[in-house]
C-alpha cells in the first residue's frame, strides 16, 4: 500500500535557503524520477517560520521508499542537499496510506468495464475514464482512446451477449486491480480477466496492464478459478504481506532458490485455485521437483509489479515454464503472516509481431 514519507531538517549553518531550495529542486528533478515507486509530482516542501523546512513524498510502497535510501546518500545529484542540511536535526516518519472503500481509480476502472464493455459504450466509456494518455499493455490494442475504441467496437459487435461480473478487486494507492468473469453469447466463449490499472491524481486511468484466459471448471481439489474468499482484512498488514509475497518469488520460486516454499507458505492450509493444482503446499513441493527433475523447471523470472491491499496482494511477473515466456497475475491472500490462498492467470508472452504497444510489462 502506498506511503507518505515526510522529512523534517533545519539548515546547516550559514546556509542561504536560496541555495537548499536549489539543491532540493535539483533532488526532485534529477534524483526521484528515477527512483522505482516515487510518485511524480508528489513531493511538497514548505518552510515554518522556525526555519524548519519540511519535505512530503508518495511513494508506491514502503519497500520503494526503502530502496530510494540506499542510494540517496552517494548519488550526484543529492550532495548539495545532504552538504547543506544539519543531518542531526533531520527527523523522518512514513503513514500507511488506507484507501478508500470509495476510491475514484476503482470506479473508473469498473465504470470501463461494465459500461465501455459490458454495455458497448466503448468511446464514451474510455473518453470519460481515462486521463491525459492511456498506456496499453493488452495484446492487440493499440495506445491511446482510439486504440481502445478500434479493438473493442469490433469485440462489442460480434459478441452480442455480454455478461461481465468484477469478482475481486483492490486498491493500492494510485493502482487498482480487477480480477473480473466474462461470459459471452451465452456460454460461446468464457474467460478470466486479470487488469492493472494506474491512475492520475484525479483517479482517472493512466495506463493497463492485463492476463486473459480461458475459464474453465474445478480443479483436482474442487475449486474453480474465480472462486473463493473476496473480502480484504488486515489492513494494517499490508506492506508487511506485501513483502512476504515479495521474498516467496525472488527467494523460493525462482531460478535457483535461496527458501523452501515452506517458509512462506502455510504448511496447514494452502488453498489453491490454479486450474490443474491439488489444495496443499506438499503438492506444490512436488510440482516443482518433477519440473525440475524434467528440465521444465516453472519460476519467476522478474516481479514487474507488486500491489496489496491488507491480507491481498497481487502481482504482475514474467514467468517461465519449460524455458517459454508467460506473463502471470498471481493473487494470495495471507493469513497470520503466511500464504493460505491463491488464485493466478497466466499468458503467453506475445511475439513482437502481435504487439500493438509497448509490450506485456
């Protein structure tokens, strides 16, 4: 979940506040766009009549404003700051950003869903919701109210019947995530759609990222892939959840693991809705030798986004299966610090051929 980090300092002495305001305008313009998480245009700075100066910023997580740290002190760009300011009177605090049940992101994003999909208002639909550009992630559809507009107009017109239901979602922040069912001319085609939209400051949608694939029934365990628990507690978990899923994918199911699955997920309860996998982290233990005995090893090759909310966190990563590229939504929800439930959607990654935009990721 997102984060306000805000710092309080006084000036070293017989420094002029004409030239910390350089310095510091030198750190938003050269240091913090390239810092994975920070939120541009965020960061405020004001000065009490004590001399105290005080800086907020957003950022997408703690964990990102954690990394920001460790090359703060050594880049160029932020010397003149550091050499100007008493470190000693440097104070920082960080508050976890709780969204609102009333999110404007997440009533666009359903708003696009069910009126520009669902209902066939495509370009009034796309026009309303999204902001000043529209990245697009989503195979086939091109940037941009157009691209959007030429790829659903079409889809509207050949599928007659549309019945779309949002089964999960949450907020993090500036990003909404979706997890939604279609079913189209009445059982022709069903499928599961996972969606990852970022907003403006005005929660309007500014990019998508999404996984489509084909719905089908129960598996080995009885569950299907829609399935199970939607409501999100433990908010005040959430970085700390986050994190665990964090560590799951980069230490213990990755190329060559640093973990045991069991030092994240629950050896008691492990609910699984993959559509070809049994309940249990046993069963994933054995999945995972077998593919690794036949040389068709499944890990994650790269986390590209990472969002929660309470005990639900999700994300967005190229995986790998038998040395093919995926694109994979993994959904867990944790419980008393440990994974206990899981839903995912994979898909092929495209050729560069089939891609209309700037790719998957």
């Amino acid at each position: 979940m997102a984060v306000i980090e805000t710092i309080t300092l006084r000036l070293a002495e017989g420094t002029s506040a004409e030239a910390f305001a350089a310095a510091n305008a030198r750190v938003e313009a050269d240091y913090l766009p390239l810092q994975p998480g920070y939120n541009a245009g965020s960061r405020v700075t004001t000065i009490a009549e004590d001399g105290t100066w005080t800086i907020s910023l957003r950022w997408d997580s703690a964990h990102d404003a954690d990394a920001s740290m460790g090359s703060f002190m050594t880049a160029e760009a932020t010397q003149d700051f550091l050499a100007l300011m008493d470190a000693e009177t440097m104070e920082m605090r960080r508050e976890v950003e709780i969204a609102s049940a009333a999110s404007p992101g997440l009533a666009n994003a359903t708003r696009l869903y069910m009126e520009g999909i669902r209902d066939g208002d495509a370009r009034r639909a796309v026009e309303t919701y999204t902001g000043d550009r529209y990245t697009q992630h989503s195979t086939g559809v091109r940037d941009g109210v157009e691209g959007f507009v030429e790829f659903f107009e079409p889809f509207i017109e050949k599928n007659a019947v549309r019945d779309i239901e949002i089964v999960r979602s949450l907020v993090d922040g500036r990003f909404v995530f979706v997890q939604a069912a279609q079913d189209l001319n009445n059982g022709e085609a069903r499928w599961v759609t996972t969606d990852l939209f970022d907003t403006d400051g005005n929660g309007k949608i500014i990019e998508h990222w999404d996984v489509i694939a084909a719905l089908g029934g129960t598996n080995p365990a009885g569950h299907t892939q829609i399935d199970g628990t939607t409501e999100i507690t433990d908010l005040h978990l959430t970085e700390q959840n986050k994190d665990h899923v964090r560590r799951f994918m980069t230490e213990a199911f990755c190329a060559e693991p640093t973990a045991p699955f069991t030092d994240f997920i629950s050896s008691e309860t492990y609910i699984n809705h993959n559509p070809d996998a049994p309940d249990g982290v046993e069963a994933l233990i054995e999945m995972d030798r077998r593919s690794r005995e036949a040389g068709e090893t499944l890990y994650y090759e790269k986390i590209h986004r990472i969002v929660g909310q309470g005990d639900m966190v999700v994300t967005l990563a190229h995986q790998v299966w038998n040395g093919i590229g995926y694109a994979a939504f993994d959904i867990f929800r944790l419980a008393d610090g440990m994974i206990v439930e899981h839903w995912d959607n994979v898909e092929p990654l495209p050729d560069a051929s089939d891609t209309s935009n700037s790719g998957k990721f």
